[in-house]
C-alpha cells in the first residue's frame, strides 16, 4: 500500500502543533464543504481531509503514524511493522485501508483489553440507485470493507459484497436498515445503515417523492392542444396538452410519481420548441403567421 | 454468514429507531439525543414520553450532520443547528431549481 502524507493533505509541517493541525483543517473542511464549495472534487477533498485529520487530530494516531513514517517517503510502497497489533493483511488492498488501519489502532487502544463486553459499531455508506429502480424495487451488489476476525482471533481487514434488496418506493435520503451487518463486537455486530442516493438521470428529476420530466412540444401542439405520447417512468402515457399551453406550463399527472402510500406525481413541464427556418417553405410559413397574425409579445411592456 | 444471500434492509420511515437504537446509530450517548430534541435542533419527535420517542431517515441524517458540525469546528450547539438549517435550506431551493429545470447557479 501507498504511504499518505497526511501533513502534505492538511498543509501543515510534520512539526505543527495541534492546535495549528485543529485551524489548518477547519479552515480547509470549510473550503471544501460540499454543500458550500464550488470547487468540483470537494467531495473527495473533504473525504481526505476527514481521513487526515482522523488520524493527525488525535495524539495516539499521530503518534503511531508519526512512528510508522519514519523512514517512509509519500507514494512509497511500505509494509506496516509485524508488530502493529493484531493486525492480519488480506491481499488486494488499495489506499483506503492505510486510513482503516489508523481508525482500527485507535479503537483497539482505548478500548482493548478488560474484557469488556461491546456491540460492534454501526455502519454507515451510500448507496446509488437508478429512479426506474424506485419504481420498481430492485436487488444491488455493494461492496464493504469490514475488519473481520479469523479462525485465529486475529483481526484482518476483508473485502465484504453484499446483494442488499432495495424496496419499490424509495426515495432520495431514505435509511435502510440492515441488522447485524455492521462491524463485529464481543457483544454481537452493530448494523449497517445505507442512505439512498439517486444517479443523475438524463430525463428525470426528482424532489422527494414527486418526479419532474421536461417534455418538448410543437408550437401547434401548445396552440391548438392535443395528445401527445410521453415516455414516463413507469411507460409511455398519452397526455393531453390544453390548448393555448406556453412553455414552463406544468402538467400534473397524479400519482406517476415514485410508487408508495401515497404515491408521488409526476409533473410534466412544457417547453415550446420551434421548428427552425431553414428551408424556404419554413421560411414561408413563418412569413405568413408574421403577416397574417397580429402578435406583438412585447406588448404592455413600457418603451 | 453466506456472502451471496440476499439481505433484505428495513427502511427507517416503515420502522422507525428507539432513542437508543437511534442514539447507537449516531454513536452518541441517548442524553445528547434528548438534549437536541428539547432543543428543537432534531425534529420529528412530537411524543410527550421520552420511551415513545421514535426516528426517521431524516432525523439520522440530521443528527449526522449536527455532530459532523459540532465535532469539526467544536461548534456550540444551537449554532451547529442554524448551520443545519441553513445547509437543509441550501438543499431544498437547489432541489427546487434543478426539478424546475434551471441552472444552480
């Protein structure tokens, strides 16, 4: 695995005190806080930053990284010390562990030994999921990295896939719950805990349980009204367009939304699109709605 | 345990977490809980007994980013709430924007 300059992350010298390495990451974790930053990595930047400070914020961690970076260059390839706990290391690791080996040394020291009884921790991730999988339900593969303790009783950090059932009628920020899938403790494991995330999607939009879908339509279909087909989540629909409709006019169609009790609606939000004049007839045909039609849409406006 | 079962989760709106399920889940003492309820900085909790609290996917989410505040900037707490306020309000008139169809900035 590849040694993390965690200083380099903070900006800070190896020699900074705490309360220097404290203001460096306020200061940054401000910066970078996604619902604020405009930058366009600040959701991996905090995740760093987060991961640095974890370790750099507290004396013990420090300490051991300190202890462990001697003698390590960053981006260097290095094998933790045999003697770092009761550490077993499983092949197939990737940077993220070097951070799992800091949290887990310091859970081990403040809490090791005394044979007390302690559930494991809970668990908390993200998981992605497409709107037609809202309305539907569907079955996802995640994958974990857990500790997870051998025939040895020795602790090793273990990649763990899990096909997880997602119900119909999720919407975006739901909590799913899954008991006894967190990490493991003496006193039995914590559960693991996964918020719904939905994927940008090219066609939908979604706010809470409503769905929005833009639907372009031809000016004569806006003017004189009629059907139209619409593709919608749940299938093509056939919609009335009212006659006289303008572009931003809202169409309700109640309960097309996500499925649930009660379900969500879908809105569909016009929008004129007009046939370009590129050919004489269009030309034409514009020509003679310019002549024939008294329209002035600035009217009413002051000069 | 056989890593190709199939799990199936309970979402927090259909069973909903006691306070010290709740309390677990944050990885805080249930005493925090009750103090950001009273305060009004957690919501959703309208029961007169403590026992009959009970907790939601946005309550989780909520005490999440209190603590995440209050935790990175030793944030006083009815401060850590505005700022929750705040980022909750942030969020809901960019959903607002991006349903609409408009640009966020």
């Amino acid at each position: 695995m590849e040694f993390k300059d965690y200083y380099a992350s903070l900006g800070v010298e190896k020699t900074a005190s705490p309360e220097d390495i404290k203001k460096a990451y306020r200061k940054l974790v401000r910066k970078y806080h996604p619902d604020v930053s405009k930058e366009p990595d600040a959701d991996a930047k905090t995740k760093e930053l987060n991961e640095a400070y974890d370790v750099l914020g507290d004396p013990e961690k420090r300490a051991a990284y300190d202890e462990l970076g001697r003698g390590h260059r960053p981006g260097q390839q290095f094998r933790p010390p045999p003697d770092w706990g009761d550490f077993e290391y499983a092949g197939g690791m990737d940077s993220d562990i070097f951070a799992d080996l800091f949290a887990h040394l310091g859970r081990g020291q403040r809490r090791g030994g005394g044979g007390f009884q302690m559930r494991g921790e809970d668990i908390h991730a993200a998981m992605s999921i497409g709107l037609r999988d809202a309305y539907q339900g569907t079955t996802r593969t995640i994958s974990l990295r857990v500790p997870a303790r051998d025939e040895n009783g020795r602790v090793a950090m273990q990649e763990r896939t899990l096909n997880v059932t997602v119900p119909k009628g999720v919407t975006p920020g739901q909590q799913l719950r899954l008991a006894g899938q967190g990490q493991p403790g003496s006193a039995g494991p914590g559960d693991l805990y996964l918020e719904i995330q939905f994927a940008p999607d090219p066609r939908f939009r979604v706010e809470g349980h409503h769905v929005y879908e833009t639907v372009p339509v031809a000016p004569w279909e806006a003017a004189l009204g009629g059907e139209i087909e619409v593709s919608t989540p749940s299938g093509a629909v056939s919609v009335n367009v009212p006659a006289g409709s303008q572009s931003g006019r809202k169409l309700r169609l109640k309960g097309r939304g996500i499925p649930g009790q009660p379900p969500g609606d879908l809105y569909l939000l016009l929008e004129v699109v007009l046939p370009p004049a590129t050919t004489d007839q269009a030309r034409a045909l514009y020509q003679t709605m310019a002549r024939e039609m008294p329209f002035n849409p600035r009217q009413g406006e002051r000069p | 345990m056989n890593e190709t079962d199939i799990l199936t989760g309970v979402l927090l709106d259909d069973e909903a977490l006691t306070l010290d399920d709740f309390a677990r889940a944050c990885a805080v003492e249930p005493d925090w809980v009750v103090r950001h309820v009273q305060a009004g900085a957690l919501g959703g909790v309208h029961e007169v007994q403590i026992a009959s609290w009970r907790f939601r996917s946005a309550d989780l989410r909520r005490a999440r980013a209190l603590l995440a505040i209050e935790r990175d900037f030793d944030a006083n707490e009815e401060l850590a709430a505005l700022v929750a306020d705040l980022v909750d309000e942030v969020r809901r008139l960019r959903t607002r924007l991006h349903v609409l169809g408009l640009p966020p900035d």
